[in-house]
C-alpha cells in the first residue's frame, strides 16, 4: 500500500514525539547539555519543528548551512504536540480544510501555530511524491515547548554526517505512522 501523501511519520512512543532542529553551537552545545534552550534561543519570533529526520537533513544541508551546524532530536511530549496541532492552521489554503480564502486568511492572523506540508526526501535528498509535516510555532506555543513540553535533547549531528556519508537506511531514526485523532487529521489536513 503506498504511503498517504499527507501523514506525520515520526520516532514517537507512548508518551512522546521526537522533533528535529538545526542550530548554531552556541544554542544547540547548551540544549544538548542542558536539556533546555539556553536564553539566545528567541522565544520571540517563528521556530518551526519538524517530525522528519531527512527533511531535516533536506532543510540543514546534512547540518552544514550556516546557523544550523547542530542538528537536535528534541523529545517532547506527546499531549503539547497534539495541543500544537490542534491550534494550527494551514500555511497555505485548502479548499477541503476552509470555507473561504477569507476565512483562512483571518485565522492564519490569528493562530500561533502553522502546519507546512512539504515533500519527503529520500537519502539521496531527492523529493518524494508524499509530504512531510513542519509545524511552526511562535508566541504562546514557542513558550510552552521551550518551557513545557521537552523531556530531552540530543546532539545528533554525528549521526547526521555519518547518514550523509554512508547513505544507508538502517542508520536512519525509526519513524512510522503517528496515531493522530480525527478531528486533529482534518483540521491540519492530513490523509492518515
């Protein structure tokens, strides 16, 4: 059967998700340490998470662009996740989500979190036909997962080069469909 075009695929468990983001070491040293975003992290613009390891890599440039040296697996929890998602609005129109562009364009203003669907990559960085999901976060939402939501933070940028080097699946996270309730699907527009 062929993967949905639209489905969050994610390292989760019971109680967790893990996200992925990219950093410059002056963030991501302290955060790895720490556990905690240290204070340069700006709680005060956009910061957007992403449940894909490769698109991360896509994103990163394999941990290479300027200002995303460090790659992190942030784990948080589960229920903020959900809570984030359950805020969210589409980055951009959907005509089976929305009634109206009007009707979206006023809650995109309003909302603090989006949901960008973007194509997979594979490890040869090529698009894939199905998406992968970023979530965006910023004012209220941003706080809560610096301050609420993170149960850890790891320093994967080793394992980032060692993929990039070797190409072979098996070295890659183990993401698999995440169970996401209906009314969650529907409004971020997910197919499963």
């Amino acid at each position: 059967m062929p993967t949905p075009v639209r489905q969050i695929r994610a390292a989760h468990d019971a109680r967790t998700i893990t996200v992925y983001q990219a950093f410059c070491p002056e963030i991501a040293g302290p955060a790895a340490e720490t556990g905690r975003f240290p204070a340069e992290f700006s709680r005060e613009r956009m910061t957007w998470i992403k449940p894909s390891f490769l698109w991360m890599m896509h994103r990163s440039d394999w941990g290479r662009s300027s200002g995303q040296q460090r790659v992190l697996a942030v784990t948080i929890h589960r229920d903020g996740f959900e809570w984030a998602l359950g805020q969210a609005e589409l980055s951009g129109y959907d005509a089976s989500v929305h009634r109206s562009r009007e009707e979206w364009r006023r809650a995109v203003r309003r909302s603090e979190v989006r949901v960008q669907w973007d194509p997979e990559r594979n490890l040869a960085m090529q698009p894939q036909r199905h998406r992968s999901l970023q979530l965006g976060l910023r004012g209220e939402a941003v706080r809560r997962y610096a301050e609420e939501w993170i149960t850890g933070i790891e320093d994967v940028s080793a394992l980032a080069e060692q993929v990039r080097v070797e190409r072979r699946p098996e070295l890659l996270p183990a993401e698999r469909p995440y169970p996401l309730p209906a009314q969650l699907a529907v409004r971020i527009g997910a197919d499963g």
